[in-house]
C-alpha cells in the first residue's frame, strides 16, 4: 500500500474515531441482548432486572489500539411501571480516553388485557457525564505546537438521552435521540463541535415456533445531525430453546451511506463503511453469555484484524408469569 492509500486510509476511519468519542458508540453489542445500552426507554422494560459486562477490543496487535468497556444494570421499581437504570464506561483510543456514567428513569404504560398480554409503550431519559482525557505526556516537546503542552488535559462534559419504545407481542420498535443538548467541550476547541446528537431508529419481529426455531430480523437506521452521517443495520437472529435455556446466534450488517474516496493508481473510487458481524450466545438458566466479531469490508481498511466483544450478563428478580409472546428481549 503507497502513501497516498494510507493517507486516505486515515481520513477514512477519522470519522468512525470521532464517533466514539462522543460517550458509548453504536456498536452492535445491543444484538446481545442489551437494548438498554442504546435506548434509555429499554431501562426495566423486560420482565427481569438486567446486569451486562461487555468488554470489546479492535485490531489486536496494534499498540493503543480502541478499547471499551462497559457495566450496566437495567430494572423495575414497583409496580406502577417506573424503572431505573445505570451505565459505567470506559473508553481508550491512543492518546484519547474517556470514562462516564448514566443514570435512566424510563416509564411503562400497559395496554394489555391481561398479566401476560404484551402491550407497552415505555419512555426513557439518561443523564449522563463524560470525563475525556488527552494523554500528552508522552509528546516530543523539542517540537514546537502551541495547542500541545505536554501534560495530561481533562475535560468533562454533562448530556441526555431520552427515547421511546413500543413492544407489542411478537413486535418492538424503539426511538431515540443521543446527545440531545449542544453542549461546550473544551478538549479539542478548534476541532470539536458543539452539536454530537444523534438520532437512532431500530425495529424487530419475531416469527416462528417457540418450542423449535424462533428467528428474529431487524433493521437499525441511525444518523449523526451535524454532519449527516447515515447508516443502517440488517440483523437477522435465531433463537433454539434447550433443556437449560437456550442457544442463539445471527449475523448483523452495517453499511454506511456515505463514501469516502481514494486514488487506486490514476483512478479514483469510492469507498464505503461497512462490515459484517456474526455473534453466538447462550442463556444458561440466569445467566448470559454471547461473543461477536465484526470485520470490515473493502479494498481499504486499517487491518485484517477484526474486533471481538464478550458480553456476560445475569438476570435477577424475573416475574414468574412470563408475557406470552416471542419476544426475547422481554421475556
């Protein structure tokens, strides 16, 4: 590869750097059954109260290559449909970090004729806080750049989440906005913006035989507002109930609808953002346990590594009555 492919190769991947720096990025750990992790109107919306450990590391063998984690935990309080939820993160790439918190009150309204009749609307606000931090004690200060000083700068800035969701059987649709207030950040003044919202828009059905195969597809449209970035997610799961749980895998695919260019010899094409992910997971009675792997695709990627997420999860305090529908994000 000559200079002027990684050159272009860079720039490329400058806008997937920035967007996950603005908090929790959009991966697809949600696809591990953690829904919350997305939309705060998912907090207590299953009939358990949720905890999720998910670790995820890209390009291995890269030194300071991007790395996060995340802990949360997503439950009921009461019974007149309130709930609460809290994540903690932490999120590295090179010189960049950032570590933060959420706290979630989302509401539930049922619609349903019975115990068992699945029929919810349900609202969701996080509030959240974000420490970024700049590492640049390791600079070479013999070369002169006024905006570095060579110590480690820290900034912290505060922002909401809030969205809806509708769970109806077999059926779920969620909406929510990311970033929801302009706020000032200090970190990088010539560089950042203002505006990181987001807008995210997600849908799901489940169809077949609880007692066989139960398959799952789903769509993911999301979109940055500053600078009109589009993508969409194509998701397909399949669910197979076993003596202690269940087993499940899928595949996910995510494509861009924004290209980048680049010179190939005297051409010059086009190039867009996508990758593919396989997951697999399994349910053992109260617990959770699911990988995923996702690989870009193109003439034009970083590395031929991929990044890999584990998700361990527990479920606690499940009502004994479960909804009666496919809906394995509820039940």
């Amino acid at each position: 590869m000559n200079f002027k492919k990684i050159f272009l190769l860079l720039s490329f991947f400058v806008t997937q750097i920035s967007i996950s720096q603005e908090g929790i990025a959009v991966y697809s750990d949600y696809l591990s059954d953690n829904y919350y992790l997305l939309h705060p109107s998912m907090a207590g919306a299953s009939n358990c109260s949720k905890i999720r450990l998910t670790a995820r590391q890209q390009w291995f063998g890269n030194e300071d290559a991007p790395a996060l984690q995340t802990l949360s935990y997503n439950g009921k309080i009461g019974e007149k449909g309130s709930a609460l939820g809290v994540i903690l993160f932490n999120d590295k790439n090179g010189y960049h970090s950032q570590k933060g918190a959420k706290l979630t009150y989302a509401h539930h309204i049922m619609f349903s004729r019975s115990t068992v009749d699945l029929n919810q609307l349900s609202f969701g606000l996080s509030a959240g806080l974000v420490q970024n931090q700049l590492d640049e004690t390791s600079f070479d200060l013999n070369d002169f750049d006024p905006i570095i000083a060579g110590i480690l700068q820290k900034a912290s800035y505060f922002n909401v989440d809030f969205g809806a969701s509708y769970n109806f059987l077999d059926f779920n649709v969620h909406a929510t906005v990311k970033n929801a207030l302009f706020r000032s950040r200090d970190l990088y003044t010539e560089y950042e913006s203002d505006n990181l919202r987001k807008y995210l828009l997600s849908a799901g059905y489940t169809l077949g035989d609880s007692r066989k195969l139960l398959w799952e597809p789903s769509v993911m449209f999301q979109l940055t507002e500053r600078t009109k970035e589009k993508s969409i997610d194509a998701n397909l799961k399949v669910y197979k109930a076993v003596d202690f749980g269940k087993i499940w895998g899928g595949l996910s695919y995510r494509r861009s609808f924004d290209s980048s260019q680049y010179i190939d010899g005297n051409q010059l094409k086009n190039q867009k953002l996508q990758y593919i992910t396989p997951l697999v997971g399994v349910n053992y009675k109260k617990f959770m346990f699911a990988y995923t792997y996702s690989n870009v695709m193109g003439d034009i990627k970083f590395d031929t590594g991929g990044y890999h997420q584990l998700t361990l999860g527990f479920d606690f305090g499940c009502k004994k009555e479960k909804y009666d529908c496919n809906c394995p994000a509820i039940n």
